[in-house]
C-alpha cells in the first residue's frame, strides 16, 4: 500500500452556535408543533371517467354530454396521447403557426436519474419549466425541449447488486464485469421508461423522438470525444492524491459530494453496515513507550483505528517537551515494529504529536484485523490499548465530520492514483461570463455564491470504482522489456487502435509490441451530464439541431445543483464548444413541508405526487414509511405526524391543481413550503373553471352579438387587460407566481363573484336577447381569453374546456389551430387591436382603457365613454 502522511488532527470545527441540549430543545419543540397541527380536512369526490372508445393517440370525443362535475380522470384523459402522437411538441410544428416569429426557445431537462421515480423536486421543475415552454410555443416561438435520461453510475449500480443479492445471493465480483453489466442493461430496458411515462402523467410537451439517455452510443461518443480533448489539452491528468473514499459506495467522490457535519462533542451517530450507532466527536490519547527508555510519547487523535498502520511518530522540531527524543524510536504495541521519531513542522504544537500511517481502511475493513470494519477495529484497539496499560484517557472535542452526501457514509482520505479535471483556468471564464452580463444568473444573489465557489474551486477527481458508466477511455502501457520506463505509462484515444497508435508514436515502439489495458474505472457521472446541453443536440458533430437549438436559450433548475451540474455544464461547454451553453440559468428553491423542514426520507415526511394526482390511503402511506430505513422514534413521529396532517389520506387532486400549486409559490430565492391542503384548494379552482364553462355554453347563442356595452362590461373588460398586463410582464421576469395570481384573482373574484352574478339578471326573457346577449358575448370572450392564459399552467382542464368552447361556437377564422396548446398567447397588444379596431368606437380622453376602475366606468358620464362593440368569437 502506498504511504501517506496523515496527522491525527482534523480542522477545527467552526463556532457552534447551539449546545447539543438547545437543538434537542428545537427538535421537541418542533416534533410537538408538527404533531399539533390541523389535519387536512375534505371530502371525497364522485369519480367520473371517460368511458369513450377512444383509440390511443386519437383525438377526444368532447360531444358527449357535459359532465356535472369536474374529475381529473375525465379530464386528464387521451389528452396526452393526442398530442404527442400529432407532433405538437415538435419544433417542426413551428413551421405550420400562422403567428409563427422567428425566434428559437430551447432547452433541455435536467435529466432525472434512469433509477429514479417522481418527487416534488421533479414534479415543480416540470411545472414550471412546462409552463415556460409552453408560453413559447404559444408566444410562436420555434420551440426544443429535449428529455433525457441520466444513467446514475452509483445510484443504478448500487439498485442492481442489492436486487442480485437479494434475489439470487450473488455480488457483481461473483459475476464478472460484463455478465453484471448485461443484468443492468436488463434492469434500465424494464425499469427505465418509468421516469419518462411519469413525465408525461405530468404533463410535460417534450420533444419524445429527441429523447436521449446519457450511455446511447451517440453520448457516449461525446464523452469519449470530451475526456480526449481535455486531455489533449492537459486539462485532464493523472496524479496521486488525497481523494475522498465512501466505503459504503467503495468509490471515489467528488469533494462537493461531501458534506460536513459539525460536532460540538461526543456523539452517536449511525453509519451503514453497523447495527448500533458510533461514536465520534471525542478525542483519545494513549502512549507509545520509547525504545531503550523509561520515558513515552502521548498520541491524541479522533482514530485510535488508524494506530495499527504508524510507520512513524511526528513532534514538532521546536517543541522543547520532545527535544531529548529525537531521532530515537517507539516499538507498535501491536505490530512489534520500530517507529522512528521525526520532526515535521506541520505538527500542531497544541496536541504535541502527530503520526504517520500506512493506508488501512480505505475499502472499509482492516487489513490487520482480516474481516473486521474499521469502526469495529476502533473498539477492538481501545480495549486492547486499555489492556496493556496505554490507553491515557478520553475526552469531548469539537471536530467536522465528513460525510457521503449519497449514502451517509463517513469518509475516508485515501491516497490514490485517479484521473483529474483542472478546473482554475476554466471556473475564471465562467465567473467572467457572468460578470460580462454574457451569461444571467436568475435570481442576480446566486451571482456572489457563483463567484465565490468558482474563485476556490479545486480540481476535480472523475475517477470512479464503479462497471456501470463510461469506462474510462485511457490505457496504461506495457512496453517490451528491452525498453526502459520506471514510471508509470498511460495514453488516451477514441478507441484501443487510436491509443495504440498514440502510445507507438510518444514511445518510439511499434504498435504490435505495446500490450494495453483500459482503466477498469468509469467517470463520474457529472462528467456526462455536464455535457448534456450539447451532446444531446448531436455534438461533436456539427448537427442541424446543434447549428439551431445551441447555445440553449435557458437553463431552469433547482438552486442545490448550481455546482453539481450548472458549474460543471458551463466550465465544460464553454471548453468545448466555444460558447456557452445556455445564456440564461433560472434557479428555484427547494421545496419542503407545510412546516418547512427539507423532504427526506430520514424525516418520512416526503409526498409522493403521484399520490397527490391520484389519492391514497393513509394505510399506504404509513406502509412506505415502515418500509424505509427509519430508527424508531423518527418513524413513531413520521407516522403520528401523518395521521395528524392525513387522517383520511391524501385526496385526488389530479395534474392540473398539483402544477398550478407549486406555479403559485415564489420560487425564486424562497423555499416551497408546499400543503397538500394548498392542492386541493387548486383542485377546487378546477372545478370553479368546469361549473363557468358549462355556465357559458348553458347561457350562449350561436353568432356575434352587436350592441353597446354596459358599464360592467367595460369593468370587466378592463380587468381581463390588466390581468393580461400583468401574466406578459410576469411570465418576460420568470415571476410564474405572479401569473397564476392574476390569473386566479381575475378568474374567481372578477369573472365568477362580480360579473357573473350581474348577467344572471339579464338572462330573463325581458332582456335576454338585448343586454343579455351583449353579456354573454363578453362572457365568452374572457372565458376562452382565460384558458388561454391558464394553458401553460393546466394543460388537461384547459385543453377539454377550450375544446367543447370550439365544439359550440366553431372559430370564425380559417387558420384556428387544432388544440389550445398552439394558439396564440393572449397578449395586450392583441387585446387593445381587438377592442380599438374597426367594428369598435372608442371615444373618451386620452387614459389608457385598462386604467378604468369599476365605479368610473359605472358613471358614464364621467369620462363621456361611448362604445359600439362586436366580440368576435375566439379563434
């Protein structure tokens, strides 16, 4: 094993700010408030299907009768199949928009792990990134959202070898490389489409026939092509060094992968593979007898473990307690072998001594104690040192942990040979393009931490001890034995032949007399998803779609992955394409519980939205949660907080009123705290929109009615305006929240509470053809105005009510489209042509039509308005 000089020291840990009594305290206090909140109360709904025989992919039967009340079943039906099947997601459609402008919107999803299944963070990025990319299109933009799928080298193989050992008792190391990676192959063809089916569930218009999965042949090219490039270019090389090793994962990880877990003192903390929690935050000291001498040397360290591979023992060189024992020797109390005494000045004269080791539990066991953990060999060790009389005391100490953000595995520093991306040179032009205003950080306070990550970024370790991922394209040489090379011998290629040929050429030898053999290690998958924003549009070729759709025009993602992946995609784009990869990133937040504590399965508390869509029990809910990896008491509150907050389950709210909710939070610097109960507040929205439209089309006759307008409907016509105003406004800042505020507002207390409740007076015999037919006119215009404006935010609802709106009143126009999804989006151009155009007089002082407030326009006389208005039916 190689040596490596590791003191028993860790950094200081930084200032606590709360004793472990006080964050007890929070944590009961917060335990107690969860479990004396509200629980969700309703009531359950009658479920109506679409019993249609309508073949898949065909359009929806909306002449049969309409339904009394709203059900997503109904709803959310056929729809989806309808449009993909059309092409109406395509960019190509773009071609056949009579509103078409030539401006191109692209951009691609961030790729949701091939393992993974829908939760709130995907559900809100589809959301809102669903509701941009429909605005586009609508807008008539040329219109790419690309879906893909991420191969998650860890994540997928670490699925795999549980599913073999469970279901057939063997390891992938029983298998071979190429017969384990034949089962995961097997695993992502069954389970892989599960990710993309649940996508469009919730609605998402991505382009399917673009559809790219991070290890096809074509991406795995780029990667190949990426790796040689950089190492071409020395950006990638190979050295020895410190790297962070999960035992769990047996793997390297990124240092961004691990986080720091700040202890002020003894804790116990549970590590996977142990039964009982370990110990940590104490500090233990014990002696080492000097050689020919009655005297010893104290060792303090947080690893007693570590002792059993001291090669040496270090003092500080101006220590005056350690200067008589210089140069003398200590024997192992274990080991029996003679370790020296040295100076190092790197020695921290506070804790006096320091040690040097040989690696012994990098791969998690010791190699001393044959088959025994590391954490087991440190309670093994103690007692032993108690037993030979050295062990000298333990004590609290403060001290940072780190630990694998992926399995919560402690880490260990292992000192290895892997492959690096130098990032200084390539992190100073990414700061650079946001400080140039090339490249928008949306919200503008993610600039400072961008810059402030970026100015102290280090190197990148891509090496991962994985089978599943892009092996590494990199081989190391065996040269004839008449040719003389100590050093360790690699090249890099496209291909063996290609390396081959590189290796032949550098080392004066002919190609048949070098023997290669590629690194058994794959790449990190960031590495691969960094190149996603081009890879997917075809490079390194120079495709249509990468000459049209590249650089992206957005990057929406959420606010955790600004390193992970934003970092990296634009470091890595910027090197090899020459551009950046997108020119504006949109970051929301997190989203977390009704009580505001992160999602997590340790919590119990995450929210499946599929159980949102479709309901559930609280039976099955309580079943996931037994079925997780919970100690005791955390599921004890987990379940009794659920049968706090769902006593009945969790209600059908359908695709609609989920998207629509998390559009209404503002997500940009403020965490989600989303509500079930806040969802089905969204799902009775649905069903104010289902009991208008069948209002409308129960009141409308065929034909335009002309006639003067009324003082409300000059109110509500202004306020349709203004709610126009404001979605254009909202949507040009990514402020979605904003948006479905007006939207709603205008909706509910505008269209609904005030002028409804006026018309329905008209409708009597008496008036019913004058005023009431004028009425019913401006009615159905801010109806199909509305759905419009909604589409992007609820695809299914506004689709099946535009739809039996276009059903009863057929568009005048010849160049309507088929679905509302490619209409044009209402603007407040639009409007004001509409309403100022020929068949409209409009006579009153120079203020704005919009600015017009109720009570002014009910006093006609205040403003001398006098309007002869023709609604022309939506087309």
């Amino acid at each position: 094993m190689p040596l490596q000089t590791l003191y028993h020291q860790f950094p200081k840990a930084s200032k606590v700010t709360r004793t472990q009594a006080e964050k007890q305290k929070r944590r009961r206090d917060r335990e107690k408030a969860i479990l004396s909140s509200q629980g969700l109360d309703w009531s359950e709904k009658e479920k109506i299907l679409y019993t249609a025989q309508t073949p898949p992919g065909e359009k929806k039967d909306t002449s049969l009768p309409f339904p009394a009340a709203y059900s997503p079943d109904y709803v959310e039906s056929s729809w989806y199949q309808w449009w993909e099947k059309e092409g109406f997601f395509r960019p190509e459609q773009h071609d056949s928009l009579p509103h078409a402008v030539e401006r191109t919107f692209s951009m691609c999803i961030p790729p949701p792990n091939v393992t993974g299944t829908l939760h709130l963070g995907h559900a809100l990025t589809v959301a809102v990134e669903d509701a941009l990319v429909r605005w586009r299109r609508m807008q008539g933009h040329r219109v790419l959202w690309l879906p893909g799928c991420d191969h998650a080298g860890i994540a997928t193989q670490t699925v795999v070898e549980r599913k073999l050992l469970r279901e057939s008792g063997r390891r992938r190391q029983d298998m071979g490389r190429d017969e384990f990676l034949q089962e995961v192959w097997m695993w992502k063809n069954e389970k892989g489409e599960e990710i993309y089916s649940q996508l469009r569930r919730m609605g998402a218009s991505l382009d399917w026939t673009r559809a790219c999965f991070t290890m096809d042949p074509g991406f795995s090219r780029a990667v190949t092509e990426a790796f040689v490039r950089l190492c071409d270019s020395g950006l990638i090389y190979r050295s020895e060094a410190l790297i962070n090793w999960s035992c769990a994962l047996q793997s390297a990880i990124s240092d961004i992968e691990v986080d720091s877990k700040e202890l002020s003192g003894r804790t116990m903390l549970p590590v996977p593979g142990y039964e009982r929690p370990v110990e940590f935050g104490t500090m233990l000291t014990f002696a080492y007898p000097i050689e020919g001498h009655d005297g010893e040397v104290a060792v303090s360290t947080t690893r007693p473990e570590t002792m059993l591979g001291d090669v040496a023992i270090a003092v500080h060189p101006e220590d005056p307690r350690y200067q008589a024992v210089h140069g003398k020797q200590c024997r192992h109390p274990f080991t029996g072998e003679l370790l020296p005494i040295i100076t190092d000045s790197m020695v921290d004269m506070q804790l006096g001594t320091g040690t040097s080791s040989k690696n012994l539990f990098g791969f998690g066991w010791c190699f001393f104690l044959q088959g025994v953990k590391r954490f087991d060999a440190r309670q093994m060790v103690v007692e032993a040192l108690v037993e030979k009389r050295l062990f000298r005391g333990k004590q609290q100490h403060s001290m940072t942990l780190p630990v694998c953000s992926r399995s919560g595995d402690i880490i260990e520093p292992l000192l290895k040979k892997q492959w690096f991306v130098q990032c200084k040179g390539m992190a100073a032009k990414a700061i650079q393009a946001v400080e140039d205003g090339e490249l928008e950080i949306i919200p503008q306070f993610y600039s400072k931490t961008w810059k402030n990550w970026l100015s102290n970024v280090s190197d990148w370790c891509v090496s991962r001890q994985l089978w599943w991922g892009h092996q590494i394209p990199a081989y190391s040489v065996e040269l004839p034995q008449n040719v003389n090379h100590k050093e360790e011998l690699w090249v890099w290629g496209r291909s063996e032949e290609e390396a081959r040929q590189r290796a032949s050429v550098k080392y004066g030898v002919p190609p048949e007399k070098i023997t290669l053999t590629q690194d058994p290690d794959v790449l990190d998958t960031w590495f691969s998803s960094g190149l996603f924003p081009f890879a997917m549009l075809g490079w390194p070729q120079q495709t249509k779609d990468m000459e049209r759709f590249y650089p992206n025009a957005l990057l929406e993602t959420g606010s955790d992955l600004i390193f992970f992946w934003v970092a990296r995609m634009v470091m890595l784009g910027t090197e090899l394409t020459g551009q950046l990869p997108f020119k504006q990133v949109l970051l929301h937040s997190l989203v977390r519980d009704k009580h505001g504590r992160k999602m997590s399965k340790s919590l119990g508390n995450v929210v499946d939205p599929l159980d949102v869509i479709h309901g559930t029990s609280l039976e099955k809910l309580q079943e996931k949660v037994r079925a997780g990896n919970l100690d005791p008491r955390e599921q004890l509150v987990a379940m009794e907080a659920q049968s706090k907050d769902f006593p009945r389950g969790i209600p059908q709210c359908g695709t609609d009123a989920l998207r629509f909710a998390l559009c209404s939070h503002k997500t940009q610097g403020e965490d989600v705290n989303l509500s079930p109960s806040h969802v089905l507040s969204c799902r009775h929205f649905c069903n104010k929109m289902w009991q208008t439209v069948r209002f409308t089309l129960g009141v409308l006759d065929s034909g335009a009615t002309v006639g003067p307008l009324g003082s409300m409907e000059r109110w509500v016509l202004s306020r349709l305006y203004s709610t126009v105003l404001q979605c254009e406004q909202s949507f040009e800042a990514y402020e979605l929240h904003s948006v479905t505020s007006a939207l709603y507002t205008f909706w509910v207390n505008s269209l609904c509470d005030v002028y409804m409740e006026y018309m329905k007076p008209l409708l009597s015999p008496q008036t019913r053809a004058t005023e009431g037919a004028v009425a019913c006119s401006v009615l159905f215009h801010c109806v199909s105005v509305s759905l419009a404006l909604l589409s992007p935010f609820m695809p299914f609802i506004t689709e099946e009510l535009w739809q039996r709106l276009q059903l009863h009143h057929p568009p005048a126009s010849a160049t309507a489209q088929p679905s509302l999804c490619l209409q044009p989006y209402p603007s407040s151009q639009s409007l004001v042509r509409r309403y100022l155009s020929t068949p409209l007089t409009f006579k009153c002082t120079s203020r704005s039509f919009s600015t017009f407030t109720k009570e002014e326009l009910q006093t006609s006389h205040s403003h001398s308005v006098t309007i002869r208005f023709i609604l022309c039916l939506v087309s």
